[in-house]
C-alpha cells in the first residue's frame, strides 16, 4: 500500500504552522518529497546487505513477521520487475529506457537452435569483457555468455551481449516514480488538491515509511522531531481538521 502524498503535505503543513515556520508550495514541497523518497529507498540496499550477515551468523530473529532482512525484501517487492530490452542491430546493443536502478539476473534466450538455449548470463566490466572474449580458452558460448553495461546518449541503459541472443530476459529494480502533489487554483488563489492520477501521483514507498517520511520532509525545512508518536498525533489532527472545513 502507497503512502498519501496529500496526507504526507498536509500533515508537514499542520507542524510548519504550529512550529510558526512559514508555509511550503507545493513546488517545494514536491521537490523535497522527491529527494526524501529517493533517500530512504536507497538506505534498503545497505540496510539489506547488514540484516542478510545476521541471517548468515544465525544471529537475527526468523519469525514470520519479525525477519528484518525479509521485512526490506517486501518493501522492494513494487519496484523489481522484468524490464522490457529492445535489440539494435546496428550498434549490436540491447537497451530500455525503463528507469532502472539495479541489474539482477539476465537470461540469454538463444531461440534459433534446436533445443533452446536460456542461460544465465555473466556480468563483467568491459576491459575483462574484451580480454574473455579474445581468449580461444575463455571465449564466452550460448552456454556461458557474457554482457556489460552501458549508457546511450539518451541515458537510456544498454547491454552488449556475446554470444548476442535472439532475445533477454532482465531482472531490474527501477527507481521509484517522483511524488507529485497535484492542485488547481482557487478562486481566492489558494491551492486546491487534485488528486486525479495525471496530476498527482503519490508516494511508491510503503505505508509503513509514512512518519519516515514526514520526518525527513520536516528536517529539510529546519524542524527535527525526536518523537515519532508527535508526527502520528498531528496526522491525526490535520486530517481531522480537513474533515471539519468539509463538514
């Protein structure tokens, strides 16, 4: 379940106006959201990496709701997918222009023999892809390929692939979709939410993120919260006043 951008915005309202710090567009409320959002889903990755060293000391609890490593596997699970990678003969390349942040396995799907071949197929950077490839010993086959990673001039990520497959098959983790708190104008000038999806787009990350959320959107604006409970009582209390100005 996604977080609520207009409940993240207007919870940050609530404090900024309690705090007597002013107001936030919403320009830069979701210039900020965005760098928060991205912050906290690049802390999974070294956060993963530590709870997977317990899991190998036996050291971290493996309850089924209390397993920390599999707690940030679940947060990760909206964002992995296999990403669609168009062939170009020309440049002998396959690129997406899926907004991709990790490269996971990649399968070769060599179609054209008799049986197909599908292999896993080897990462390595271009200097050991060019030294591999030149040996008659290592010289990668359909069994054993081999790829490395590229960018074309539209930032768009590529793979150069040898044996080149008829076809591959990415796992990615993309990189989540920027918040967007969407508005119309009012009548008085004021801003008033729109929460049509080609205007807003909430936050991707995980419901339980939300005061995380808030937390660090506060932080960029001056005030620091050392009590997480505060943040859940002025959610509450904001969104009990947009209930009221609606009554």
């Amino acid at each position: 379940m996604a977080v609520s951008v207009d409940k993240v915005y207007k919870t940050v309202l609530f404090v900024l106006n309690k705090e007597q710090r002013g107001y936030v567009t919403p320009a830069e409320f979701n210039s900020v959201a965005e760098q928060v959002q991205f912050q906290i889903f690049e802390s999974y990755f070294p956060d993963g990496n530590q709870q997977y060293r317990k899991d190998q000391s036996n050291s971290q609890n493996d309850t089924e709701f209390f397993n920390m490593f599999k707690d940030i596997e679940y947060k990760l699970y909206p964002f992995e997918q296999d990403s669609s990678f168009t062939y170009d003969a020309n440049r002998d390349i396959f690129s997406t222009n899926d907004n991709v942040y990790k490269i996971g396995e990649v399968v070769s799907n060599y179609t054209d023999v008799n049986p197909v071949i599908n292999s896993t197929t080897q990462l390595v950077s271009k200097a050991e892809f060019n030294k591999i490839s030149r040996s008659k010993l290592t010289a990668p086959n359909k069994k054993n390929p081999l790829f490395f990673t590229g960018n074309a001039g539209s930032g768009d990520l590529t793979l150069k692939v040898t044996p080149t497959p008829n076809s591959i098959t990415v796992n990615t983790i993309i990189t989540p979709t920027p918040p967007k708190w969407g508005f119309t104008v009012g009548g008085l000038g004021q801003y008033v939410y729109n929460p049509s999806p080609t205007a807003t787009t909430d936050f991707e990350l995980d419901i339980s993120e939300q005061s995380l959320l808030i937390l660090e959107i506060l932080k960029y604006f001056g005030i620091v919260v050392n009590d997480p409970t505060i943040i859940q009582a002025a959610s509450q209390e904001a969104q009990q006043m947009e209930i009221n100005e609606k009554s």
